[in-house]
C-alpha cells in the first residue's frame, strides 16, 4: 500500500537551515506530485509546496517563497523540502502528501516536528 | 492568500446531522470545483473525506458527503458518532500563485 516516511524531527537555531526528507513505496514514484504542507503548534493547515514528481515542476505559497526549495531524487524515491532563514514562525509540523489528482490528498506522512529555538 | 473561512465550532448529539461551511472567494471555492474536505484526528496526519466537492474516496463513510454553492462549500456529516469528533479543514484549488488553500479548521464536538 501507499506509504510516505518522513525524517525524524529537527531542533535548529534561528537563521539556521532545515531538509525534511519524504520516502514514498507502494506506488511508482514519478506517477503523482508531492505537497508539503506544515501546522504550528494548536494552529490550522497550511500548504507550503508542491513537486512534481514526473518532471521536477514547482509551485511554491507565496509566504515562503524565496526560502523554501522542494526537490525530488527518483532513484529512492524521496522527495525533500528545504526551509531556509528559520524564525521561531517556523516552528510547526511538516507533512508530505501525495497529490493523486488535483487537490486531492489521499496519502500523507506522519509528520516531523521542527523547532526553530535559540 | 487568506485562508478559507470555517466556523471554529461546531457540535450535535450522536444521531444527529451537522453541517459546515468553508467561504472562500471567486478566485478559488466558486471558480473551481477542486474543494476537498480533511478529518484531523489530534496527533495524527490529515486524512481525506471528500475530494473534487463531494466524491467520497473508497474507505470513506457515507455519513460524510460535500456540497457547494457559489463561494461556499459545505461539508455535512450524518448520524454523528463519537469517532467523529475531530478538527476538519476544507481545501481548495485557486488561481492565484499560491496553488492551494486550506480552511481555517472546525473543531467538532460530540455532545
């Protein structure tokens, strides 16, 4: 069946970087695009990004483009989402889903936990 | 892109049929019928109900069916049980940059 396994969670400083890392199995890899989407602590959803998986397209929230880059390696199967310029803002879970056709999310990660702290 | 606009609230006795809304603008729920509907149970991943407005996925209850009208959707679940009680976000495909955007959330309280 589908699964999506994220990295485990990450303690960074402000100003700092973050790579979250989304291994999928149980479907072909390049078939469907990968979202991010991240929740604050006691907050709502909020969508990030989107990678195609098929050709590499991107399509990123305008309230964190320019420090936010998503990327794909086809050969395991992982997609990545990079934040860059952390502030405590950031703090939040970070979900993949698998985007099965438009704005349709029918499989999601578990989740990693990043913590922006000084 | 601000979020769709939810009740935070909503509650209804077991048996009972509750609605809830998700406005949106021309510009994303009334332009496009790509609106889906999230249940969150605490500590865990989204999980989907409702894609496309209201086509329920295989697996998904049919005590949870979509609607929309104009800029708002509607999310109705029926025959409330208490496993139903959880936070539920709308989503919705839109023409601005930012592809997609989430409602703002709906806690659903079992009396």
């Amino acid at each position: 069946q589908v699964h999506l396994m994220q990295s485990g969670g990450e303690v960074k400083r402000p100003g700092a970087s973050v790579k979250v890392s989304c291994k999928a199995s149980g479907y072909p890899f390049t078939t469907y695009a990968i979202n991010w989407v991240r929740q604050a602590p006691g907050q709502g959803l909020e969508w990030m990004a989107r990678i195609s998986a098929n050709n590499g397209n991107t399509h990123y929230a305008q309230k964190v483009q320019g420090r936010v880059t998503v990327t794909t390696d086809t050969s395991t199967s992982t997609a990545y989402m990079e934040l860059r310029g952390l502030t405590s803002a950031d703090t939040a879970i970070y979900y993949c889903a698998r985007e099965y056709s438009l704005n349709w999310f029918d499989s999601w990660g578990q989740g990693t936990l990043v913590t922006v702290s000084s | 892109q601000s979020a769709l606009t939810q009740p935070a609230s909503v509650s209804g006795s077991p048996g009972q049929s509750i609605t809830i809304s998700c406005t949106g603008t021309s510009s994303d729920v009334g332009r496009y019928d790509y609106v889906s509907w999230y249940q969150q149970h605490p500590d865990t991943a989204p999980k989907l109900l409702i894609n496309d407005v209201s086509n329920r996925p295989s697996g998904v209850s049919s005590r949870f069916s979509g609607s929309k009208s104009g800029n708002t959707a509607s999310l109705t679940i029926s025959g409330l049980q208490a496993e139903d009680e959880a936070e539920y976000y709308c989503s919705s495909y839109t023409s601005t940059t930012t592809r997609y955007v989430f409602g703002s959330g709906t806690k659903v309280t079992v009396l």
